[in-house]
C-alpha cells in the first residue's frame, strides 16, 4: 500500500473523528468538483433561500451547491463561497481559501466578545476563569489559521489540514471551560457554532481535495 494512500485515509479517518468528538453528526465528504452530487432537500432549500435575491439570474451554480454538499453545513458553505461566482472559472484553491478566512473573520467576532466580558464589570466572576481560556485558545486559533493560509498558496493542503484540524480541538476546549463551569453561561454558544461550522466547512474541503486530488 503506497505512503499516498496511507495519507489520505489517515486525513479522512482523523478528520470524522475530530468532527464527532466535538458533537458533529455526520461524517463529511464531498463529491468530486467535476460531477457535484445533488445535495439532500433540506440542504438545497436553505441554500435555494440564501441565494434567491443574491444572483442575478437567481440560480444556484451547480458546481458551488456540488462543492459544498457534504461540508458541515452546505448552506453557510454557498452563502460564504457566493462572491467567487462573480470572478470566472470557479477555482477550488481560492474556494477553500475564502472559507479559511471567513473562519477567520467568524474567530476575530467570537474574540471581541471574549475580550469585552473580561473588560466588563459586571461579568460574573464565576466565569472570568471560563473566559480567559477562552481568550488563549482563541488566540492560539487565530494564529492558527493565520499558518494554514500561508500554506494554501503552495498547495500543501495536507500540512494545512492536520494545522488547521487544532481549530476544532481549541474551541471545543473552550467549550468545556464553560461545561465545567457549573451556572455560568456560555455567552459564545452562537457566535463558537458559526466558527464550528465554517471550520468543519475547511476540513471537508481539504479532506476533498486532496482524496480526489483536485489540485
């Protein structure tokens, strides 16, 4: 059995059970870009709903529904991934790279609330433990995905995976401060499943496209 092979199967094995152990549903994969899949009903009408006054010809590009119908959630995928319909050929790369940063975007958002309960005088002081480990495993995300970026332009989506795969592991932490944390609230719980979602999103397609080698 070739080392490649070994990659890939380890990449997709690590990448269901990273999702599970962080309360996914299902496991992810996506067709190949070539031949996109029909995605379930449910699916297709939250994305039909996204995108019914965002295109001007009010249709969904096929290989973009295609593309995202196996990720963690496919109606955020299309709804993050729609401006790339405006600049040609569609490019799996760039797809890729601009979910990567909208995850980026979601973990400054999820940053600035950290930030402003522990500036807030009247967050309980039961939580201030929660919200400081918060605080580092977000900014240990940050800068996380800040090194998965650098490596997409070099096409080395697998060392970008298995970089990128510690997003999940950090807010699940997160996560758990608060679990363990007895009648404190979670105040990110929104805001921390968006970023799930678009990071689960990235694993999906990198696991993709590096099984169906679509580079």
């Amino acid at each position: 059995m070739d080392s490649r092979f070994n990659k890939t199967l380890l990449l997709t094995v690590s990448l269901s059970c990273l999702l599970l152990s962080c309360n996914a549903t299902r496991v992810l994969t996506i067709p190949p870009i070539g031949a996109p899949a029909q995605s379930k009903a449910t699916a297709s009408a939250l994305v039909g709903s996204l995108f019914s006054v965002a295109s001007a010809t009010n249709k969904i590009n096929p290989v973009i529904t295609g593309f995202c119908s196996g990720t963690e959630s496919p109606a955020l995928c299309a709804k993050t991934l729609a401006p790339l319909l405006l600049q040609g050929a569609f490019d799996p790369l760039k797809a890729l790279e601009t979910e990567i940063e909208a995850t980026m975007k979601q973990a400054q958002t999820v940053t600035g609330i950290i930030l402003k309960k522990l500036a807030d005088h009247n967050t309980p002081k039961a939580a201030l433990d929660a919200l400081h480990i918060c605080k580092d495993q977000y900014s240990d995300i940050l800068d996380t995905i800040k090194e998965a970026l650098e490596l997409i332009p070099q096409h080395n989506v697998v060392d970008a995976y298995y970089k990128f795969s510690s997003v999940i592991s950090n807010k699940c932490t997160c996560d758990d401060a608060f679990t363990e944390s007895p009648g404190v609230e979670n105040p990110l719980v929104n805001e921390s499943l968006t970023l799930f979602q678009l990071g689960g999103n990235c694993l999906a397609i990198m696991d993709a496209l590096v099984n169906h080698s679509r580079l």
